[in-house]
C-alpha cells in the first residue's frame, strides 16, 4: 500500500471518527421537554407600590400562553374587579383609569394593614398585601440653620426684574433606630419650598440671573463630613424605576444598622424666594422590593442566554404573579422663621 493510499485511509477515519463523535454529542444534548397546559395556568398579574399619605394605584394584566402572540397593550386587564380593604373592612371598589392601571380615592395611612383583591372572569383571585404599621423610627437633634438673603437681577422675556432670595443651610444629626426584625432599607428626604438659579451671566455688562420656578420639592440631604461617605457607600443601594417613580435611590443597606441605632451627621442647602416649613423624612422599603429588583436585574442579564439556566423574577402576589408593596415613612416638620 502506497503512502498517498495509507494517508487517504488515515484520514477519512479521522473524518469518520469526528463525524461519529459529532453525532453522539448533539443526540446527547438533546433533551425533549413535554409542557402540558396545566404547567402554565393563566393569572392575573399585579404590579404597584403605593407610599405612604398617597392614594393606592395598581397595574392589573394577565400571563399569555405558550401558543399565543400578543403584543404587550393586548395584556393589561380594563375590566376586573378591584378592590381595596383595610384589615378586613372593604373601603370601595378601585376605578380603571387607563392601560390597567386602577386607582383608589383613598390614602395609604400610617398603622394600616391593606390588601387589594382583583377578580376577573375563570381567573384566580389575586391578592395583594400592603403593610405601613412598621413606621421608620428617627429622631433629629441639633438642628440649626444659617440664613443669608441675596438680592438677584434675572431677565423674562418682556422685562429684567429683581428677586431677593433666602440661602438656606440646615444642619442637622438624625438617629435612626433600626428595626431588628425587619430587613430593610431606609433613605432620607428632605423636602422644602426651592427656587435654583438656572443661568448666572456674571461679569459681563449685561449681567442678569435666570431662576427656576419656585416648587416644593427634594433639596438633598449630605453628609456634614464627607469622609463618612466611603464608609456608608459600602451599604449603599442604586436606584431602580419602577414605572415613573424611583425607588431605593440612597437607600441606605439593613445590614450596616443589623437593630442598632446610628446617628447622622447631616446637612441640606437650598435657596427660595418664600420662607415656609422645612421637613424630614425617612421612608422604609421592605426586602421584598430589593429582591425584586434584583430579579429582575438577573432575568435580563441572562436573558436570551440559551447556556445559563433561568431566573424567577420575585413575586409577592397571592394566587398571582407581580409585585405589590407599600412604603411607610416617618416626618418631623420645623418652622424656618
């Protein structure tokens, strides 16, 4: 047998061989998967999380089939029965408003205990519960403030006008005493009459300011000595969205208090051309909705990820999929004048 001979024959058996070990993979990795309709039984799907003194709001919509093309406007459900109870005391049946979100004319009150039923058609009735009788418990001590009033020119478009604003520094130390039987997360609000100075033209000869319109709103809160920052940054939790609110944005980790009081050293800066109530609140998010978003951060980081096994995305819904939740808060209000 020549070599050329000796060679072909090596190698279509080396051809064979891969072939045959190519079969013997891809029938080894194969796997059949039987998925009778019952595995996924159709649900309601309820998604909201109401804060404290706001009036209750929920997104109702349902699971598709494994069969059935939708697109996601074809899910939200427009006509359930959406009910708000207070313990077991029925307070009135929630209005649909649009895209099956359903609202309420009641607020959210602090010591309550809610649940919100959602019935509609062969549907399993699906539950929500909402807890606010775990307030944040804080106090503020030292509090001080210093005042200095500045006199502005800033344009309109028809005329140049002036505007005496009060700068405001407010300092303050805040002890939160955490809850040793919850595991939580907390962020701090402080929340003011503000007016901000948008565009400053400075030194030129035509020399004018231009303000934004004065609102009641967030005007931060900072720690007093920044060298604590690196120590609480550790324990510090990143925003998420849900739907058009932000929540968990400086939310502050249980695990740094683990049932132990802790007191801040804080102070918060703003200008205004009105002098009302300055107040301070600290919100309480349950670990219900950190699991959520971490779910959720997970499920679309391996998301279309054939090699990695699926994630759940968290769910507190009674005979339900989705999320519902509530937020206690706590606030102590001070005079400014």
């Amino acid at each position: 047998m020549n070599t050329i001979v000796r060679n072909l024959i090596i190698n279509t058996g080396k051809t064979f061989l891969f072939c045959l070990s190519a079969i013997f993979l891809l029938i080894s990795c194969e796997k059949e998967l039987k998925i009778r309709p019952d595995d996924f039984p159709p649900m309601l799907v309820l998604n909201g999380v109401v804060e404290q003194d706001s009036i209750f709001c929920i997104n109702v919509s349902r699971t598709a089939s494994l069969n059935e093309t939708v697109m996601l406007r074809d899910l939200f459900v427009t006509d359930a029965n959406v009910s708000l109870y207070d313990g077991d005391n029925f307070l009135e049946t929630m209005q649909h408003d649009s895209l099956g979100f359903y609202s309420s004319t009641n607020t959210a009150q602090w010591g309550h205990k809610y649940s919100i039923k959602v019935e509609k058609g062969d549907y399993p009735v699906a539950v929500a519960n909402l807890d606010f009788s775990n307030a944040p418990n804080f106090e503020v001590s030292n509090f001080t403030f210093e005042r200095h009033d500045s006199t502005y020119t800033y344009d309109t478009t028809s005329s140049r006008n002036e505007i005496l604003l009060h700068e405001f520094f407010v300092y303050y130390d805040l002890k939160l005493s955490d809850n040793g039987e919850e595991n939580n997360f907390y962020s701090f609000i402080a929340m003011t009459q503000i007016q901000e100075i948008m565009f400053w033209n400075y030194g030129s000869e035509d020399e004018y300011i231009e303000l934004n319109e004065l609102n009641y709103g967030d005007a931060g809160v900072y720690f007093e000595d920044w060298s604590y920052w690196d120590k609480y940054n550790e324990q510090h939790y990143g925003g998420y969205s849900f739907g058009s609110e932000t929540y968990g944005f400086g939310a502050i980790d249980d695990k740094l208090f683990n049932g132990q009081e802790i007191i801040f050293d804080f102070y918060t800066f703003f200008r205004t051309s009105e002098i009302e109530t300055f107040s301070l609140s600290v919100k309480s998010y349950p670990e219900g909705l950190i699991k959520y978003f971490e779910t959720c951060e997970l499920y679309y980081d391996v998301y279309d990820n054939p090699y990695v096994e699926p994630v759940n995305i968290y769910s507190n819904v009674e005979n339900g999929i989705g999320f519902v939740c509530g937020i206690p808060s706590s606030k102590i209000v001070f005079d400014l004048e």
